[in-house]
C-alpha cells in the first residue's frame, strides 16, 4: 500500500469484507464494480479473493480499498475457514439474494460472526439486497428494513446485472467509513486507517492487484 507524497496519494487505507451466503451474487457485484461489465464467466470463489480499490471519498481524499470477495458456502463457514479473514474489516457488505430467503438467514448469523471476529473494532455495515432485477421476491421489504435499522446499516438493493446501485453500495460504505473515522465513531485497526509518510504495509499486497487465498 502506498504511502502519502503528495495531494494525489491515497490518505486512508479501509479493508473492506464482502459477506453473504454462496451464489448471492458477490464476486458478480465485486467483477461489476471494478470493470464496470457483468461477467460472461465466473468461477465459485474457493476461499478468499481480494483486490486493490482507489476511490475519491470527498474532494482531495483518496482512499485506497482493499475488498475482500469470501465464499459463502457453509461448509467453508462452519470448517471456520474464512472467520480469519474478517478481523481489521473497517466496512462490510452484507449480500443476500433478495429470491433466495435462506440467504437472508445466513446473512444473520454471518452478521454475528462478523460482529464476534472485529472485536473491539468497529465495523460498518451495508446491507445489500442482491438480484432486484429479477421480479421474484422471497423476502419481503418490511423485514428487511426491520433487520437493517436493528444494524443501524443503510439498506440497497442491486444488481450486478444492470449495474443498478453497485457503486453506490461500496461508495456508501468507504465514506460512512471515513465519516465515522473523522467523527471518532470507528477506530480503525493500526494496520489500516491512516497510511503514514515512508510506512508501507507489508504485510498486505501494493497496487491494483488481485489473488486467491483458499
Ligand atoms: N439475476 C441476477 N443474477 C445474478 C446477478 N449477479 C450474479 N448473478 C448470478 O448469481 C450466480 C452466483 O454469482 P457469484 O457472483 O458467483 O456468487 P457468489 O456470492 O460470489 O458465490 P460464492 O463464490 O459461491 O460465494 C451466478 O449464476 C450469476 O450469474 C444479478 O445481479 N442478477
């Protein structure tokens, strides 16, 4: 990860968690936000995949993301293979496939264990109701919005498909992030938040890079 040299360089450094059951759709949203295209193929995630993000999050700040796509297949979860992953997430995003209702259970209790793995960290939520292109509903809108205000998370609803409030759902994120940072509402883990002149992370991968840890 970089470090500040001038007003261009990236300020903030927010590891960002994706989590949801398998097949909601997260390395679909994750493909679309980076290229800006729905994926003609896409490989179940096997593990972990993470990539380097930069985004503007208010004129002159730049942060730099780093998004970490899990695999949401429980037998990953209950083999306790991916909790790992969370600790020192600033931000997670919450994906269920608003046509699958078991989805929406999973997210729960993924939720909890998130909630258990940043201890004491904060982390902030974005809860993403996933497929809204399609007409088929299993969940219904009133429950969802009960489970985001017990959050205290925003709720949206995408599509990876269209495109629809993809940005919009990590953009939402990385500056409730910064917000809460600035108002002392997070406190980001030492090896994130402020990236500090000559200190490089060493022990996360620099540029826009892109690899597999299963
Ligand atoms: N209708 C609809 N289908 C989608 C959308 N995004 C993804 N899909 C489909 O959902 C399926 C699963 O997509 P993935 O991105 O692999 O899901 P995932 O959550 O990363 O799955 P795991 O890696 O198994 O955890 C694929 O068949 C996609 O074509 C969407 O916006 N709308």
């Amino acid at each position: 990860m970089s470090a500040v040299m001038n007003g261009t360089e990236c300020l903030y450094g927010f590891k960002i968690i994706m989590i949801g059951d398998g097949n909601v759709g997260k390395s679909c949203i994750l493909y679309r936000y980076l290229n800006g295209l729905f994926p003609e193929k896409i490989n179940c995630t096997i593990g972990v995949d993470f990539c380097n993000h930069i985004l503007e999050v208010e004129p002159g700040v730049r942060v730099q993301l780093q998004i970490w796509d899990t695999t949401g297949h429980e037998a990953f979860w209950n083999r306790q293979l991916i909790q790992p992953y969370i600790p020192h997430s600033a931000g997670c995003l919450l994906v269920f496939d608003l046509g699958n209702r078991e989805s929406f259970r999973v997210i729960k209790h993924q939720y909890t264990e998130v909630c258990n793995r940043v201890n004491p960290y904060t982390v902030l939520f974005v809860l993403v109701g996933h497929k809204c292109d399609r007409n088929e509903r299993e969940v219904n809108q009133e429950e969802v919005e009960q489970f985001a205000s017990e959050l205290g998370a925003p709720y949206i609803e995408a599509s990876a498909i269209t495109g629809h409030n993809v940005a919009e759902a990590f953009e939402l994120l990385a500056r409730r992030i910064y917000q809460g940072y600035l108002s002392g509402e997070v406190r980001l883990h030492e090896r994130w938040g402020k990236i500090h002149e000559n200190k490089t992370n060493k022990d996360e991968p620099a540029g826009n890079s892109k690899c597999s840890v299963s």
